[in-house]
C-alpha cells in the first residue's frame, strides 16, 4: 500500500509531465500572450473602475494559469517537508492547492 507521501509524490510528477507536453506549452505560451494583450490594452478599453476590476481578474486568472508549473514544481520539492498522516489517510498540511 502506497502512503500519501508517495501517492502525493506521483501525482506531482505526473503533473508536471504533462507540462513538457507540445500542447501545454502551445497553451502556456497562448497564455503568456493572452495576458500581454490584456495588460496593453487595459488603459483603452477600460474606461471604469468595474470594467478594470473585471479585466484585473481576467489578468489574474491568466497569472494562476502561467505559474502552476512552478507552484508544482515548488511543491514536488518541498514534498519532504510536508506534514503527511499516512496512518489517518490525511492530505499534505502544508499543501500548496490551500
């Protein structure tokens, strides 16, 4: 049977597999540009405050978007450090999906 350090462990390299994939990195670079277009034309089309506040979420979405690889990445590195119950079947107590 497989403790949640390992299972937990997999996961994130299976993730982060996924992220070498052409597709993703077609994806990630669509995003990257997608939020430069965002940020450019902000002072244009945002003539108010409630459009800048919808557009700023749209630009953060994107932001989450572009930086999970590295928060995956982060995690997978910081995987000794967590705090796993393997005898509760608990989760990470320093997980970086909080």
């Amino acid at each position: 049977m497989s403790t949640q350090r390992e299972i937990r462990t997999k996961q994130l390299n299976d993730l982060l597999e996924t992220f070498t994939t052409e597709g993703f990195k077609l994806y990630h670079e669509e995003c990257h540009g997608l939020q430069a277009n965002l940020l450019a034309s902000a002072a244009q089309d945002c003539a108010t405050g409630e459009a800048w506040m919808q557009r700023r979420g749209e630009i953060m979405t994107l932001d989450k978007i572009i930086s999970y690889p590295q928060a995956a990445m982060v995690e997978l590195q910081n995987i000794d450090d967590a705090e796993f119950d393997d005898e509760q079947g608990g989760s990470p107590t320093n997980s970086l999906e909080e």
